[in-house]
C-alpha cells in the first residue's frame, strides 16, 4: 500500500488480495513451478525460483515501507549483501565500514583477497579517512548504522552526498533498526538491505534477507542477478516473514520502551564500564540518530567490569536472557561479539573495531521489562563477587 502510513502498510500487505476465495490473509504458494496458458504464452509467475507469489507480496510489502521501488527477497540476510557484490568488476573499489557486521567484513575482505573488487575498509566517522576513500572513485559504499555492535552512528544523508559527488552507489544495511525506525531510501541512499532474521520477521524463527532499491532499472539488475545466481528466498520463509511483519510497528514501539529503560538501569550499575547506546545524550551520534532515526532502537551494548572473566560469570547467571547470536526477536539475547557475532574478523581488526573481551551486545526483547531488569542485575551482581 502506497501513501499510507507505516503501521497501516505492514498490516494490510496483502490482505484482500485473493480473488478466488476472498481469503484475509494471503495463501502461501508452495509450487514450484506455474502451468503455462499455452504454447509459449507464461502466466505472472513460471518458476518459484524467479517469482512466487509469497514471496513478491513480502518484497512489495517492504518496498513500501521503504519507500523504493523494487523489492528483492533473499535466502539470507547474508546473501542480500553478496547479491549487491554481483554490481562490481575486478576494478571497482568498495568501501566498507570498519566495524560493520561481522559476517559482512569477512565477505568483503574475502571476496577482495580473491581479486573480484578492491577494498577499502574506512572508519566512515573520521571525515579524513572517508574523503580519502572517496577520493579513489570508489563504485560502492556500504554504510551500517548503528552499527554493530557498538552502535556507532553514521550520518547516512551526508555519507551519501559526499558518495554521490564521485558518483559512488550507496547500500545501507538497516538491519537494526527496520523501516519503522529508519528509512536509508528517504536520506539519498541507493539500496537498503536488512536480515529479515531479526526485526522484520521478530520471532527468531526465520533465516532470510531483503534488500530494496531506489530506482526501478538498479533493481532489475539485482532482480535479475538473484535468479541467475538462485538466491532468492523460499515461499515458506516469506510467508512466515509476512506474517512477523505485520506486528513489526507495534513491535518496535514495546523494544524501544523497553531498551530506553534498560540503557539506563545499566548505566547505573555499578559492574558496567561503559554503556554503548545511541538513546543518550552524551552518545557520540546522539544528535545525528535523533535527526535520521524515529527512535533510538533496542540494540546496545557494554563493557562489564572484570573484563572476560567477568562476562563468562554474568552468562552463568542469567536466567531469562539467552546467550545466542542473533537480535530483533521476541526474547531478549545476550551475547559475546568477540567470540560470536564478529568471531569471522581477526582479533586485530576487532581491536581496531574496538571490540574488546569485556564488551557484551544484547538485544532488548519485549518481555515485562521489570523482568529483563531483574535478571540483568542479578547477573551483573554475582558477576563482581
Ligand atoms: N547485517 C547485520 C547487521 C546482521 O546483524 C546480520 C546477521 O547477524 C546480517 C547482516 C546477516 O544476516 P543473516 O544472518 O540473515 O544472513
């Protein structure tokens, strides 16, 4: 639904579309293949790898929300960053944000070491770094905000103008915040990709990608690309990421209450070094998320006091907290980045990162939030004893 608010189009994808049987909720289409009419004469959709009907409701439901104009669905979040890789040549210079997520830095530098595309990996706070890296004409910058997971923030309006001037593409991942909270498109961006594994789909149950273009010829491209190279998501998969859609607003709206209160009781604790949120003031990016985001996120992380040791000991104790990879669901999750979601960067490049063995990234779940309180503290206690 164009035009229409953001709650209103996240509800309503694809209700009332069935003209068969006046079905509410859109049918999903498990079939992989489609009858032709006749000799030569194909229907909308031929083959579920190039189109499924799920599947294009999903990527039209988030086109929407993003405001752009093609949608493209894939398997996993991880193969919408590799299908954006499918734009470059053996010339082509891609910058990279120094702490993006880990999983993205080990596809770029891997794929660069093999010779298909050079790379830069820039700190795209320092202005220095970044001009400098524009300054080589680079084809692709990727930009990650907040970013992971010390919610370092990226001012993606200017980071795209001073890309635009040397006529770069800009992709930004927006997988933190979704569309509710952030829309990269609105602010100059090219593409906009998210892991539907997290906040979009929001039920921990689902592996899957999505990225979105501005402009209709870019996402034929990349339309085209994710067939030829079969990556495209399952019926399954949209179906459940439709579904978990639907109740991304409301969503996102208890998350964020809940983060605002659990930023702060973590501020105060005594067993916490430093608290990475991008919701306080004193935050380095507090006044540019203000400016680009509608809320601050349920994203944070910090240091807790007895570096490794400690952490290890606060894991022990947890009890509603779940020590997992992964973010953007239902349930709160902990986690250790060093070892987990960033363990595909070398230790050098962590430190660089500043990703240190006492930092813990947690994801802010919608759960009573006295609850998530209460285990936090309980965990940090015995943490210090
Ligand atoms: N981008 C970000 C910010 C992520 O956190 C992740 C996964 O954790 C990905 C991309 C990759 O997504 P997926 O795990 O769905 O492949």
């Amino acid at each position: 639904m164009k035009n229409s608010k953001l709650a209103t189009t996240a509800v309503r994808a694809g209700i009332n579309t069935d003209e068969h049987h006046g079905a509410v909720i859109p049918a999903i289409h498990l079939s992989s293949t489609y009858a032709l009419k006749g000799f030569n004469d194909k229907r909308q959709f031929d083959y579920s790898r190039t189109g499924n009907p799920t599947r294009a409701t999903f990527a039209q439901a988030i086109a929407d929300l993003e405001g752009g104009a093609v949608g493209i669905v894939t398997s996993t979040g991880m193969s919408s960053v590799h299908l954006i890789c499918q734009l470059l040549t053996t010339d082509d210079l891609v910058v990279i944000p120094h702490d993006c997520y880990g999983g993205s830095y080990r596809l770029f530098t891997h794929l660069a070491k093999r010779g298909l595309f050079k790379l830069l990996v820039v700190d795209q706070n320092n202005q220095e770094a970044l001009s400098n890296a524009l300054a080589q004409r680079p084809k692709l910058v990727l930009v990650e905000t907040p970013s992971n997971p010390l919610m370092r923030i990226v001012d993606i309006a200017d980071v795209v103008k001073q890309s635009h001037d040397v006529d770069a593409l800009v992709a930004v991942d927006n997988t933190f915040l979704s569309p509710i909270l952030q829309q990269p498109l609105s602010l100059g961006a090219d593409i906009v990709f998210h892991s539907t594994t997290k906040f979009i789909n929001g039920h921990s149950d689902v592996v899957g990608g999505v990225l979105v273009t501005k402009e209709q010829s870019l996402g034929e491209e990349l339309a085209w690309w994710a067939n030829c190279i079969g990556i495209t998501g399952s019926a399954f998969d949209s179906y459940l990421a439709l579904r978990g859609l639907k109740t991304l607003p409301i969503r996102m709206k208890q998350h964020q209450e809940n983060a605002d209160v659990v930023a702060e009781f973590l501020r105060k604790h005594p067993a916490v070094e430093r608290v990475y949120y991008p919701g306080f003031k004193d935050h380095s990016g507090y006044e540019i998320a203000k400016k680009q985001q509608a809320a601050f996120g349920s994203m944070m992380s910090f240091e807790v006091k007895g570096g490794v040791e400690a952490v290890k000991i606060l894991f022990d104790n947890l009890s509603l907290f779940t020590l997992a990879q992964s973010l953007g669901g239902v349930e709160s999750l902990i986690s250790h980045p060093s070892t987990m979601t960033h363990a595909g960067m070398e230790i050098t490049a962590q430190i660089e990162a500043g990703i240190s063995q006492s930092l813990v990234r947690i994801s802010v779940g919608i759960e009573d939030y006295q609850d998530i309180i209460a285990d936090l503290e309980q965990g940090l206690n015995a943490s210090q004893k």
